[in-house]
C-alpha cells in the first residue's frame, strides 16, 4: 500500500533536518519496501514570505489528504514584529487545530551512551524509555468562560466525557505496543474535573484488561519523574499537567536535539516534528542535529503507517551511530567523533542499509 507523506519543513534549520529525513525515507523505499508518495508544501516565514499566510489553504488541503505530515520547525528573528496573526508560530498553531490533532505523543528516551548528558545521575536516567500522552485541544487552555477583568482573572478547566475517553482509549493503546503499564496523571483530590478524569479513564480500563492501570497525583508525579523516572511507562493526563511534566521529561534527556514528538488525531493521521525550534544561530552551518526529526520519521511509521519494523530499524539506526561515538555539536563529549548535519544523516543511512532484507 502507497502512503501518502507531506514534508514541511519551514524555517531555520527545518529544511536541513528534513532534508536528512527524506533521505531515510528514500533508503526504506530502496531497502526496506516502503511505498510513499511525497508532497511538500510551504510553513511557517518561508509561506508567509511566498505568500503572506503562515498557512497556506493549499498547505492545509495537503496536510489533511495525507495519512502523515512531517514538519521542522518555524519561527526567526526576521518575524517576531509582524503581526501576531501572520507570524510563523501562527501557521503551526492552525495547523494543529485544522486536523484536530488531540492526542500529543512525547516520548523520553535515553540511549545508555548519551546519559552522561542528562543532569540526572546516569544511573537514574539510562536506558530511559517513557511515553507520555497529553491531551491538547481541550482542559483549561481552550475552557469557556475565560476573561481576564481590570481586578480579577479566570480560566475554566473542563473536560467531557467523550474527551477524556478518547485520549485515554489512545493511551491504554499505545500501552498495548509498549510495556502494557498505563499511569493516569490529575489532582483528584483537589479538583472535581480531575475526579471526573479518573473515573472515566477507570471505566476506559474494562475495555483493557491486558494493560495495568495506575493513578498519580500530579505534584507526586512530578516528584516521581526526577526522583526514579525509569518506574514509568506510558503516563495519559490532560493539557495543563501535560505541557509541565513532558518538558520535565524532556529535560531528563539532556540534548533536546534528540527528542520527537506526534500529535494525532481520531483516524490516527497525525503531524511528527522534533520538539526543538527552528535555532536560527546555527541555521544553514551543517552544526543541527537532525537525530530529532528522523527519531520522528520512526514515529510517523508507527502510528500512523503501522510499519512497525521499519519504525525499529530507524530507531535501531539512530542507536547504533550514538554507539559507534558519532555526535553532533550539541552532544559533543570527549572522546567522541565530531560530525556536521550531513554526515549525521549519512551514517544513518549506512546504518539502516545493513539492516535492508
Ligand atoms: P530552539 O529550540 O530553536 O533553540 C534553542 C537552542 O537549542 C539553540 O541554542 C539552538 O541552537 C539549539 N538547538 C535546537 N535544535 C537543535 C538541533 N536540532 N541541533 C542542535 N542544536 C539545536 O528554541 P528558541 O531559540 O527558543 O527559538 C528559536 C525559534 O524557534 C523562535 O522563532 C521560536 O519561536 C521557534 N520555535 C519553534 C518551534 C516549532 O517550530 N515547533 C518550537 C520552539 C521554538
């Protein structure tokens, strides 16, 4: 079956760490059997430069025929004083709410080789391999009523039914693929919504017997992270904890040069992007690190492709150049070998060929 893919790759670094993306993409095709059509389309300050619109209605119409969007990363200097509403930023935001991207996949992995990153103790963080799950179009952030008067300000955290059971049914599957743990993150014991949460991703639980299910309160949860990380597996909560524990996650890993992220939607479409920016300061000099965006080329295959094996040949790829001690300027470490974007992407490449049927 032919896969439709959309590569944006917007700003900054975003067209190199795509570039080194489509090239692994283009070795599956050769040497693993996978059957794409690649479109492209403009993101971001580069569309806004083509054609004054962060998003495009033809990037937009792209992104939803495709079963999977790959995106870089927007934003630069040159684009902080215009409009709010014409600004790169801008075009990602829309282009999450036009495909109703719900459920936001950020995973904290740690190759044993890189713990000495982390500003945990090795021990503690290596051969980290958490999943967590956030809900993002719903909770506080987006609640009704909102308003901010000249002496007072509020914001509503409200969540349906139907919405915490659709992020926790993506949970307990995403469980399913992993180690079958599922730990559900609130504040039950303060908040009559999070209550509500933890009934329902109760409830949910019946339909999974095979994975087992656990509930944290948040600020434990946060303590938890930093203290024993490696006790986790998938961890599901709602928008607002969400956005806190996963930077914390992500920082356990210490390079934010290797961490991908998804967010899906219902039909498991969805948008991959590494979590980094578009680092205009070493934009266009061969220094990103593109290890990010093709650790989120493995994600795309999985979730949305279903290409479980090449998913793992990808990500067996990218472990076994951090094992022969190549790095990128932002992991440099002594005793290590020194390489620039291109020759990141290409011993990859080498990697992946060996492993090819
Ligand atoms: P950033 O993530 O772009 O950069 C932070 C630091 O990390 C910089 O020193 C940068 O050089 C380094 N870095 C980031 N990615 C790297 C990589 N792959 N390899 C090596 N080093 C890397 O964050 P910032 O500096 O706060 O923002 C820069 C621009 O990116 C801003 O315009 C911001 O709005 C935008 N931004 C975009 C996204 C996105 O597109 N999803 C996310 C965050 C920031």
């Amino acid at each position: 079956m032919t896969h439709q893919l959309l590569l944006l790759p917007g700003d900054g670094i975003g067209p190199e760490i795509i570039h080194e993306a489509e090239r692994v993409i283009q070795t599956l095709t050769r040497t693993h059997g996978l059957s794409v059509e690649l479109e492209r389309g403009l993101i971001g300050g580069a569309a806004y430069e083509a054609e004054g619109d962060p998003l495009p209605e033809r990037t937009l119409a792209l992104a939803k025929a495709a079963d999977a969007v790959l995106f870089g990363a927007v934003g630069g200097p040159q684009w902080d004083t215009i409009a709010r509403d014409k600004r790169p930023e801008r075009g990602l935001l829309r282009i999450r709410a036009g495909l109703d991207l719900f459920a936001n996949l950020r995973p904290a992995t740690l190759a044993p080789e890189l713990a000495e990153a982390s500003s945990l103790r090795p021990e503690l963080v290596a051969g980290l391999d958490i999943m967590i799950v956030r809900e993002l179009t719903g909770g506080i952030y987006f609640g009704q009523p909102r308003e901010q008067a000249a002496d007072r300000a509020y914001n509503t955290m409200v969540y349906s039914r139907a919405e915490v059971e659709r992020i926790a049914r993506r949970a307990f599957e995403i469980a399913r693929l992993r180690g079958r743990r599922l730990c559900s993150v609130d504040k039950a014991n303060v908040l009559e919504v999070s209550e509500f949460w933890r009934e329902t991703v109760t409830a949910v639980s019946a339909d999974y017997p095979d994975v087992e299910l656990s509930h944290m309160y948040v600020d434990n949860a946060a303590m938890q992270l930093v203290r024993a990380p490696k006790q986790f597996d998938v961890i599901v909560t709602g928008n607002l904890f969400g956005d806190v524990l996963s930077d914390i996650a992500a920082m356990l890993t210490g390079s934010i040069g290797m961490l991908p992220s998804a967010s899906l939607n219902e039909q498991s479409r969805g948008l991959y992007e590494p979590v980094h920016g578009s680092a205009p300061d070493i934009a266009g000099q061969d220094k990103a690190n593109p290890l990010a965006t093709i650790l989120s080329l493995a994600m795309l295959l999985r979730y949305s492709l279903g290409e479980t094996t090449m998913a793992e040949a990808v990500e067996a790829a990218v472990g076994q150049v951090l094992a022969d001690g190549l790095r990128t300027a932002d992991l440099h470490q002594p005793g290590t070998t020194p390489v620039g974007t291109a020759a990141m992407g290409d011993a990859v490449i080498r990697a992946l060929e060996k492993t090819a049927h």
